[in-house]
C-alpha cells in the first residue's frame, strides 16, 4: 500500500472515511466467504501445508422438506387444567417432546407450540423410525417419587437349584433342536416349531437385515458364521441359546441418502468450563480454552492417552483415557461427530467445542457398518431376575406427579441462589411428610420419564405439603426443572392430530431447482444491470454478489433453518436489492441529466432515492413481523429468511453500492458519460 493510500485511509477527510469503509467491506466479505467456504479454505491450506489456523465447518441448517423427515402436530389436552396453568402445560408437554425426539438422533428437532390452540407442532428431520418416535412422543409425561430400597433379597439354595435345573433342560433342548438341523431338517419349520421368539417363530425365525445398533448381540455371533451356513454350536445371548443362519451380508446404507454408513474409532481429551453440561469444573470458559490450546500443541499420538488420563474433566479419564469404542454419527453430540467422521485416520483433531467444553479427537480408525440377514431359533433360558422379580437401588413411593399442584422457581434470600419449589395437594402432603419423615439424612430421588433428575437429600421431615429442591442450578436449569415438573404433574394428555412425511429425493430436488434458479436469476438481472446502468451497474453486481455472502453467513451463523419457503424469501429479497440499486441509479441519472455533477448527483440521488427504499422495505418489514408473529414452520421460515434479506439489502444499497460508486474518479463518469445510458448535455 503506498503512502498517499495510506494517508487517504487514516486522514480524517471525508475521502479518508470512504476508504476505511471500503476496508471494512472487503474484510466482512472474506469474513463470509470463510464462514460460508470454509471447508475449501481448510482443504487448500492443508494442500500447500501452510501455517494458518483451520476454520470451523458451520453446515447449513436444512428443514423438513429439503432434508426429508416427518412432520407430526399433536393435540394437548389441557380441558382439566386451570387457565392460568395451560400454557405452562403446554409448555412444559413441549420440553419433554424435545427430549424425547432428541434420543432418536435427530438433527436439530424443531418443536413449536400454538399456544392459543395448545397444539404442539414436531419436525423431525431426518428421521429413520417414525413409528417408534410416534410412539415415545405420544406417552404421557411420568413424575416419580422415589427412595432408596433396602433389603434386596437375595437368590435361596432352592431356587439356585431351581434355576440350574431349569437352565440345564433348555440347553439339551437346543442341542436336540440343532441335531435336527445338522442332519438336514428345515430350518423355517424347526423354527415354527421349538422356537420361543413369538416375534419370528411364524416366519422362519427371519430377522430380516440387523445391524450392530439394532441387535449387537447376534451380529457379533453371525460373524463368526459363513454366509449361507448355520452355526454349528449352540451360541449364548442374554435371551437364551440360540441357533443361528446367516443368508446374507451388506453394508449398511442411510435410509434418506443411501450413502454407506460407517462407525469410528476414538478416544478424545475434554477440558470442560463453568456452565458446560454435567461439567464440575471452576475453570471458566477462556481459562479452558487456554488449556486446550496448550494440550493441543503438546499432543501427538504417541502422548495422547497419558494427556487426556493426566488432563481430562471427564469421569474415569485417568483409567479409559477418554476411550470412546466404536460409535456411529448419531451416538454424539452434531459438532463432535461433524469433525469426527471427516477427520483423516490417526490424526488428532483440532480443538472442537461442544455442549460439553472443548475436545481433541484422536481417530483410531473407521469402517463401514456390516448388516446380516439372520435367521434364528431361539430357545429361552432363566436368570436371577425371573425368579426373585427386579432388584433395583430405587423403589417406587406412594406419591406421584398427580400429587403435585405446581412447582416454580425460589430464590435462596441469603445467597440468591436458584431452587424449585414443590406444592402437593392435600393427599400429597401428607404422602409427602410420611416419606420425608422415614428417610432423614437420606435421598429422595425425583424421576421424570423413568429418568433422575434431582436426588436432594432430606434434612427433616416436612410439612404442610411444600418442599424446595436445591442443588447446583442457574436460573436457566432452575426454570427447566420446574417445567419438567410441572410437565409430570399437569393431566396433558396429547394425540396426534396431523403425520406428513417428506422423501428426501423431493428435498434433494427442491435444493437443485432452487439453486439454479437462482443462478439463471442472478445471471439475468447482472446483464440487465450492466447494460443498462454500465459501470454503475457493474459495480451493482459486486455489491449483489456481497450481499448474498452476507446473507449465507448470517443464515449459517444464527443459524437459520433452510426450507424451500425460505429460499424462496431469500431469493425474493435478492429481487429487493437490485430494486434498491435501480432507484438509487435513476434517480442519479435524472440529476446528472439536469446537469449536476457527479458528487452532486450522487448524493442527490441517494437523498431522493432513499424514501422510496426505506418506505418500501419498512412496510415489508412489518408484514414479515406478522408473519414471524402469527405462524409457524413454512411461513415462519419465509418471513424469516424475507426479512433478514430485506434488512442486509438496505446495508447493501446504501453503505456497499454508495461506497462503491463514491470511490470512482469523478472524471470517468463526467468524461466518458456512454458509462452511463441517456445522458443529456446541457
């Protein structure tokens, strides 16, 4: 840069200002175009092995349509809930929705609420097993009350030799059920006929394709069996003996894409921080991060277990070391399996931040996931739990979350931290107080969908039908404790009301359609604008080409979830932009027709322009508002993309094409006036 540009920029002149706004553009757009390209910039310099840090990959967020999934609206009932209550019910029925779809591994669950007609709106995209969703989703939220069981009894003599007896029979059973097969019985009708597995017995024993998700256990006897052949020893699971054929083998396919499946091998160090999840650390959040970086820049793969046993915040790293077996993309949190599964074979990762403070991955290895096609026959054994029933460290108290009237965030008023309090009804205040009373000094553990969420200890026995649950919350864990609660103890039922399920070919399409669609636009409206308008018009098309950077960058970083409505919006707001560019261009022609100069004429054009612009884009600003206001899912997400478009075309036209057009030599406007169509000369 020479020196007279220098000075231009850090002169306090109006000229200086230009150019350090025409600076400040040029960074933003290499901003973007490392947020929305990152994985090329990543690529390249791993190609040329320079020093620079890797940019994080941020994918786009698709919806429903273009990535394919189901669409479920479930009706609450909340007719026996007092009005006050019904849209904390609802509410609370939509947290527990979102933590129940979130075990299916879906990507970004969208659960919104209607709360003026207590409907409760799930997208699943994604999603494989619709009907098991369906299924979970649609159970009634459990609160239990538990305490701790004493006395677990144990197995007497007798029926040890009960079991052993049992156990021996079924064995010669089997062995008598695979005799039959290896002297040439059919395998379907043995299996109609001693099988116990009253799900396949009918049809052969066929389990149809299984995979090491679905059933880990006979996969990893059928691999030991070759294809076509039936064991030729009785194999053991945790059902009983089982008999064995495999038919065939396959690797696994995504039901949506139909692209191989693989699974990974890694182990991984974490540094967690203050705020993290399940994390006890008191580092804070840039302390953590100091410390990974220096970990990172200290671990090879030489040195990576010792690190992650001397350094890990995760429980047990110092005997595992961070040892995380064989997974699939969908057993970890989006950023860690993001980075996991692109991640070359025995390397370690960058840094990787997640839910759960920061990790190093080192990946040991990968392979695609093998299905079989199984038959088996399997003959049943007994364990301890069949005879003496289950044993568990929790039983089950006479109260329940229908005993419980509401729950709602406490203040301590000495330490101001956050607490739930519990208010039963009558009949629960008195459970309550007979629980309390023969467990002081002890837990009670408070369960929601079969999960423990929140074991305080009893001090003393308690009266009077309220409690207050502490621990170690934020205000924001506080608030969804007593959501939960209130989910488990409010009567809402819910049914499904509307199912609507979208393949991911018409996704796939719609993606395609619309990106050329945007291209051929794109190209057309560059043509118009440059032949029309010229140098100005040229340079329109770089300010164009700017916006849509920005707008991808703010759509990835918000992040925004992509429908087809919604490129739609946005392909409509880029239509806005150059709307903006052509008034502003007209109206700088008139003045440069009437014989103004060129400074003159811009501003004067901006000035007349300007109006016009802002009315028009407020008024649409307004309708989106509505829109984002009153409606959700397709709608929603046009307005949404509409709007964001709409507000960064305005930055566009008036701080990137004024920029733009003021940094041109006054001369070659003046001078050469064919740059800019039906000039008159007075």
């Amino acid at each position: 840069m020479s020196n007279n540009l220098l000075q231009k920029f850090f002169q306090p002149s109006q000229r200086g200002k230009i150019w350090q706004v025409f600076v400040l553009i040029i960074i933003l757009t290499l901003v973007g175009l490392l947020v929305n390209f990152g994985q090329y910039y990543n690529k390249a310099i791993s190609k040329i092995k320079a020093p620079l840090p890797h940019m994080k990959e941020i994918p786009f967020r698709l919806g429903l349509d273009l990535s394919g999934g189901t669409q479920l609206i479930y009706q609450a009932d909340v007719s026996a809930v007092p009005s006050a209550d019904r849209k904390n019910a609802v509410e609370g029925v939509r947290d527990v929705i979102e933590r129940r779809v979130n075990v299916f591994g879906v990507s970004e669950p969208n659960v919104q609420v209607d709360k003026a007609n207590s409907r409760i709106l799930v997208e699943l995209a994604g999603i494989k097993d619709i009907k098991e969703a369906i299924k979970m989703i649609g159970e009634t939220p459990l609160l239990e009350f538990k305490e701790q069981s004493t006395g677990v009894r144990q197995m007497t003599k007798e029926e040890k030799t009960q079991l052993d007896v049992f156990n021996k029979s079924t064995e010669q059973r089997a062995e008598k059920v695979l005799g039959k097969i290896m002297s040439g019985g059919d395998f379907k009708a043995l299996a109609k006929q001693f099988s116990e597995d009253e799900k396949t017995k009918d049809n052969g024993g066929d389990l149809g394709w299984i995979n090491s998700q679905n059933n880990p256990q006979l996969i990893e006897l059928a691999k030991k069996i070759p294809l076509g052949k039936t064991t030729t020893d009785l194999a053991v699971s945790s059902a009983g003996y089982e008999i064995i054929k495999v038919d065939g083998q396959r690797n696994k396919k995504d039901a949506f894409n139909n692209k191989e499946e693989k699974e990974v091998k890694a182990s991984h160090l974490l540094i967690c921080f203050k705020g993290a999840s399940s994390c006890n650390s008191n580092l804070t959040k840039e302390e953590a991060k100091e410390k990974i970086n220096k970990l990172k820049s200290q671990a090879n793969i030489k040195n990576f277990i010792n690190l992650v046993k001397q350094n890990s915040t995760e429980p047990n790293a110092n005997k595992i070391g961070g040892d995380l077996g064989w997974f699939t993309s969908d057993k970890m949190v989006k950023p860690f399996s993001d980075v996991v599964f692109v991640q070359k074979i025995g390397t370690i990762s960058d840094v990787v931040e997640t839910e759960f403070g920061y990790h190093l991955i080192y990946k040991q290895e990968e392979r695609n996931i093998l299905e079989y096609q199984v038959k088996h026959i399997l003959i049943k054994t007994k364990v301890e739990e069949d005879i003496i029933g289950k044993q568990s460290d929790w039983k089950n108290t006479e109260l329940t979350g229908k005993n419980l009237d509401k729950a709602v965030i406490q203040f301590d008023p000495n330490d101001g931290t956050p607490g739930v309090s519990l208010e039963f009804d009558a009949e629960g205040a008195k459970m309550f107080e007979d629980i309390t009373s023969r467990n002081i000094t002890k837990p009670v553990a408070i369960f929601l969908d079969g999960y423990p969420i929140s074991m305080p200890i009893v001090n003393e026995k308690i009266s009077g039908g309220k409690a207050i649950v502490t621990g170690k919350f934020d205000v924001q864990e506080a608030k969804l404790l007593a959501q939960r609660l209130n989910a488990g103890a409010l009567p809402v039922p819910i049914s499904l009301v509307s199912q609507q399920t979208v393949g991911p070919s018409l996704g796939q399409k719609s993606i395609t359609d619309s990106l050329h669609a945007g291209i051929i636009g794109f190209i057309i409206i560059a043509i118009f604008m440059i032949l029309i308008y010229r140098l100005p018009g040229l340079l329109s098309v770089f300010a164009l080409m700017i916006y849509g950077v920005l707008v991808l960058m703010v759509f990835k970083l918000w992040p925004v979830t992509l429908t087809l409505a919604g490129m739609a919006g946005f392909i409509i707001s880029i239509g806005m932009a150059v709307d903006a560019n052509i008034l502003i261009f007209s109206r700088m022609k008139e003045e440069i027709e009437s014989g103004k100069p060129l400074s003159k004429s811009l501003d004067e054009g901006f000035k007349r322009a300007w109006t016009s612009i802002r009315d028009s884009n407020i008024s649409t600003l307004i309708t989106c508002a509505i829109l984002i206001g009153f409606t959700s899912s397709v709608v929603k997400g046009f307005a949404i993309t509409l709007a964001l478009g709409v507000i960064i075309s305005m930055f566009s036209a008036i701080f990137i094409t004024r920029n733009f057009l003021t940094l041109i030599p006054s001369k070659w406007l003046e001078n050469k006036h064919w740059l800019i169509t039906s000039i008159k000369k007075n």
